[in-house]
C-alpha cells in the first residue's frame, strides 16, 4: 500500500487538537494585526494600489510593469471592484486582502506539514512523532509568520509562502510515489502562480524542476517533470512574452537587475531617499541636482510605480568589493535577526548521532537545497525577513522532521554544539544583544539538568529566574563579560556532560539537555511574537479618534487649500512616503527629495522661483513643502507641518 494511503498521523485526537488551538491562536494574532495596522501603508503598498487601478478601470494592459509583479495588484484591484471602498477605507482593504492571503497559508502549511508527517513515518525517532512535535512546527509557523511576513506589510510575499508550502507539500507526495502526475502538476501550477507574484521565482522555479528532475525522473519516468514543467510554462511563457513585448526586450522583469544596481553597486539606492537621475531635466539639473520632474508619467509616485522607467539606464556590475561588502552586510543582518534559529540548528546538527545528519539530508535535500538556495540568493543582494520567512519555515521543519535527537551526548559535542553558534555571536558587537539572549539561554539549559531531581514546579521557575539573571550579569553593554561568560557556560556544559557520561546519567542529560533548549528557544520566538502582538493591541487601545487613519486626515485637510482630487502637485520632500497623496487621490508630478529639500531653501530667490517656474511647466497646479520655507512669503502654513503654494 502506498504510504500517502495510510490513515494521517495527524488524523490522532491530540494532534487535532494541537491543529485547532494553533488554528485558533494564529487566527486571533493575524486578525489582530490587521485591525490595528489596518490604515498603515508603504512606499510599495502605494506602488500596488497604483497598479490595481488597472483592474479598477479595466485597463489591463496597465498590469505590464518591470518591476512590479501583477498578481498582487489584481488581487487588491478585485477587492477593490468587490467592496468599492472609498479613500477613507482603501488601505484597509490592502489588509483585508493580506489578512486572507495569510489565512490561505494556514491551510496550505497543513498541507505542507501533513506531507511531512507521513513523509517522516520511516524516520527512526522523528520529532513530528510526538504531539509535542507537531506543536512545535505550528510555533514556528505561528511565530515567524507573524513577525516576519505581518499583515501589515502590503506586499506579496504572503502569497510566495502559500505557494512555498504547497510546493514543498506536493513535492513530499510525489517522493512517496502518491499520485506522482497529479502532485507534479500541483508543484507546476504553484511555481507558476509564485511568478506571477514575484519575479524572483523564475530563477528559482527552474533551480525546483531541475532538482525534481533529478530526484523522481529514475522512479518515475518524465511524464511527472514533463506535467510540472508544462504547467509552469502555460502560466509563465504568456506573461513573460507579454512583459517583453512592452518593455522591448526579453525578460521576466528587471527587478532582480536593478536591486544588485541598487544595493551592491550602489547607483543612485533609493533607500536613501533620492530620486534617479533620469528623472531630472536638463534645466533643473542646472539649478540643483537631484530634483525630479516626471510631468505626465502615472502614478501617485512615479518613479517608484515604474523604476525601470526611471532606473532603466543603470547598468549592474559584478565587482569583488562591493559584493564582499554586501555579503558581509547581509550575514551580519543573518546572524542579528536570526540568532535564535541558528543556534537551535547548530546545536543540533553537533549533537546529532552517527549518520543522522547524512539521513537527515537524504530525506531531505530536496527542501534543504532550494531553501540554502535562496537564503544564499538573498544574501548575496538583498534580504529582509518577509522575503525568507517560508523557506525558513520549511527548512527547520523538515530538519526537526529528519533529524532525530540523540539517546546519548558525547561531551565534545556538547561543547562545540554550544560554543559554535555563541563564538558566532561573539565575532560581532550588533550581535551582542542576542548574545547575552543565548547566554540565557546555555545557563537554562545547565540548570534544566542540575536541577533534575526538584519538582517541575519547584525547578521551572528556578529555571527561569537563572536565564533572566544570567542576561542581567553578562549583559551586552560590556562585550567582555558577554563573550567571556558565554565561553564558560560552554565549558560548564562540557563537564556536565562528562559527569553525566562518567555516572552512567548519560540518557537523562540528553533528554533534558533536548527538552530545555527547545523550551528556551521556543521561549525567544514566541516572545518576540507576544511582543509583536502587544504592540498591536496597544495601537488598538490608544487610537486617538480622528486620527486613526492619518494619510486620509492630511489629504482631507488638504482639500480646504484647493488639493482635491487630480491636483498635479510639486512636493518638497519624499515622495516616497507620501502615503496621503494617494489617499487623497493627487498626483506627484515634481518632487525635491528630503536630501535636498534643504538645499532648496539655501538657493538665491531667483534659483528658486527658476524651479517653481519648472513645477508649473510640468503641469503642477500646487506646490507643497514639508521644510518651512525661508525668505518667501508666498507661501501658506497648512497647520500640519507642511506650506502650500498654489502655481496657477
């Protein structure tokens, strides 16, 4: 019998119960970030909106963009089309939509996970055997998925951990020879839906068919590869061969192309405020450079609705330094956001017994692979924590999955499997603050054996209050002690696991050595998640009225200086998060930039009505100055920070 045939490990009465308190649990924290961030916005959330007014509109062609996948603005503009929000109530609608983008990964991760489960059933001690197991992958998903890819972020990348998941999940299946046609075609569609979310999964859509090739077409013949390679390709050929039809030149999008222009060459980094060079004029630039004038090009934003417009003539380069320079950014950032995780992983992988770690990649390479992948891929350019969150989670899952703990550990291993993740730590001092975190946490794991022979209720709270005075002694503000400290909890961990070898305790050390490491690190996630949420409930809480929704109070106020809707305005600081002008359904057809508004103010009046006079040009009906205005008196205070001057 085919094991995907086999009753569900998951079908078992606790382990329901697990699925429906995590279910419930996720379910309470997404819809509580979503109410209180619920009239937030971002620079690319303003981008999208932008973009789904081609759905709005019937414009469809409008969805052609460089940089900006499509399937994220339809989804928004149906929403749109469906619940016809007005200004006031359009950004929450951003978030209604990833609220229910992020409930849809709640299913697709059971998917994931219950493949996984019977993925495992071979695996001699696997963690997914226990209900305990099963628990943990849910905090996992719970916690980063919360923190890393909040629904406050309008952004499709809680559409790429869907897909994520469901290919991992299919791709189990197919392993297990379950219906190995039918879940090719399932992992086919997926790829094929991830690059219509994020131009990134072409690449990484083609590494995923290669190494299933590699891995089912002996077993199974080609007809499973073939069915997901054709379905990818019925999805994505139309929209490539669409995208490169207007833009002029084959391609999938240039978002990847200009990142590493951005962020490893550093040419013109719209992270630092500035606006591109080509969307200056040879007449402004004369007066100042840096100020833009994009006239009739569309947009709230222009410049950053379509980059490749604006961005296009920047040409990326590999060059040693500054990708050396990236890396070594981008690890760091790895290791301060990341901690936690890497010393559960290093600690494990140390301790695991003979050929566990071999077993554990032969089960699982084909997860191990594209998810090492992409955390390389990222670290070589650009990465925060929404762009990895899935594959993370996949990752240690699966690993938990095929990496049994060891009945027995050896006190080398305890030694290294300790002092490796903490000497990571200790090389950096931004890393200081989550190494005296996992200081805490060494000295928990000491104690959790130390005090083995107390009552769990007498020897939790002693726990406990160790790790907290262990973080206060060796705190991060003196690296010394901090790193000094950290090298002798790992030198004690050493003799307690020689004793414990030498008295013939050996079983016990491990078990609780096991059982404290994940308490304590589960302790770190979910706290982070707990605090993340107290944030959330806080910003519920003490929502001033009438000023929960602040982009649509400017642009409201606005209105009564002339501002109404269509206004083609000059700005005079970033356009980038001018969150309102969207709200208030304006247009940004000119902008000096925050770097240089200053330098705006600083220019004889002559250079500065010089620009004003290119503001009008280009069809600004007003301009509006975020810095007070010095040595002119033509200008009107709004009472919101902000000077108003009408050009017509």
């Amino acid at each position: 019998m085919a094991l995907g045939r086999l009753p569900s490990v998951m079908a078992h009465p606790s382990r329901q119960r697990a699925r429906v308190v995590a279910w419930i649990v996720i379910l309470a924290g997404v819809a509580v970030q979503g109410y209180a961030r619920r009239h937030g916005m971002t620079p690319d959330g303003v981008a999208y909106l932008d973009l789904s007014d081609a759905v709005v509109n019937g414009r469809w062609a409008e969805l052609l963009n460089g940089y900006w996948s499509p399937l994220y603005a339809v989804l928004i503009g149906v929403a749109r089309v469906a619940l016809r929000p007005s200004p006031y109530w359009e950004f929450a609608t951003v978030h209604l939509v990833n609220v229910a983008l992020f409930v849809l990964t709640i299913p697709a991760f059971e998917w994931f996970l219950t493949g996984l489960v019977d993925h495992a059933r071979g695996l001699r001690r696997s963690a997914l055997h226990s209900r305990w197991g099963i628990v943990g992958a849910y905090v996992v998903f719970g916690t980063l998925g919360l923190t890393m890819t909040p629904v406050e972020l309008p952004t499709p990348d809680l559409i790429i951990a869907s897909v994520v998941f469901i290919v991992f999940g299919a791709s189990l299946r197919l392993l297990d020879g379950v219906a190995p046609t039918k879940n090719a075609f399932v992992i086919g569609v997926a790829l094929g839906i991830g690059v219509l979310a994020k131009s990134f999964f072409v690449p990484w859509s083609l590494l995923y068919l290669a190494m299933t090739a590699l891995a089912t077409v002996r077993r199974f013949g080609v007809r499973p590869i073939g069915c997901a390679a054709g379905a990818w390709m019925l999805l994505t050929l139309p929209w490539c061969v669409a995208l490169s039809a207007r833009l002029g030149h084959p391609t999938f999008g240039d978002t990847g192309r200009l990142t590493y222009a951005w962020f490893v060459n550093n040419q013109e980094p719209p992270a630092l405020g500035g606006l591109p060079s080509a969307a200056e004029t040879p007449e402004s630039r004369a007066i100042l450079r840096g100020v833009a004038i994009t006239g009739d090009a569309p947009g709230t934003n222009p410049v950053w609705l379509d980059p490749v417009r604006f961005d296009g003539g920047l040409h990326p380069t590999f060059d040693a330094h500054d990708q050396i320079e990236t890396m070594r950014v981008l690890a760091i950032y790895y290791l301060k956001n990341l901690s936690p995780l890497i010393f559960a992983v290093l600690l494990a992988l140390s301790v695991a017994p003979s050929g566990g770690r071999a077993l554990a990649w032969r089960r699982g390479w084909t997860v191990f692979v594209p998810v090492l992948a992409t955390l390389a891929a990222y670290g070589a350019v650009l990465v925060t924590t929404r762009y990895i969150e899935p594959f993370l989670v996949a990752g240690l899952t699966v690993l938990g999955a095929g990496l049994p703990w060891p009945r027995r550990i050896a006190p080398r291993q305890a030694l290294v499997g300790v002092l490796a993740p903490l000497g990571l730590l200790a090389l950096r001092s931004e890393s200081l603050p989550m190494l005296a975190l996992l200081n805490a946490v060494v000295a928990a794991m000491m104690l959790a054996y130390l005090l083995r022979e107390l009552p769990l209720a007498i020897r939790a709270p002693l726990i406990l209050l160790a790790a907290i005075l262990t973080r206060v002694l060796l705190t991060p503000t003196l690296p010394t002690v901090a790193r000094v400290g950290g090298a002798l909890l790992a030198i004690g961990l050493w003799q307690l696991a020689r004793r414990a070898q030498t008295n013939g305790d050996a079983l016990r050390f491990a078990r609780l050595i096991g059982m404290s490491a994940a308490a304590s690190i589960g302790f770190l996630i979910v706290g982070r998640a707990a605090l993340r949420l107290y944030g959330d409930v806080v910003a519920v809480v003490g929502a001033r009225p009438g000023l929960a929704n602040p982009s649509w109070t400017i642009a409201h106020r606005l209105g009564a200086f002339g501002m109404t809707p269509g206004s083609r305005i000059a700005l005079l600081g970033s356009p980038y998060e001018a969150y309102w002008a969207r709200a208030g359904r304006l247009r940004i057809v000119a902008a000096v930039p925050a770097p240089i508004a200053p330098k705006f103010w600083q220019l004889p009046l002559e250079g500065r009505q010089a620009l004003i006079e290119k503001f009008r040009a280009s069809g600004a009906t007003y301009a509006l100055s975020l810095y007070s205005p010095v040595g002119d008196s033509g200008w009107t205070p709004t009472g919101m920070g902000s000077w108003i001057r009408a050009l017509r």
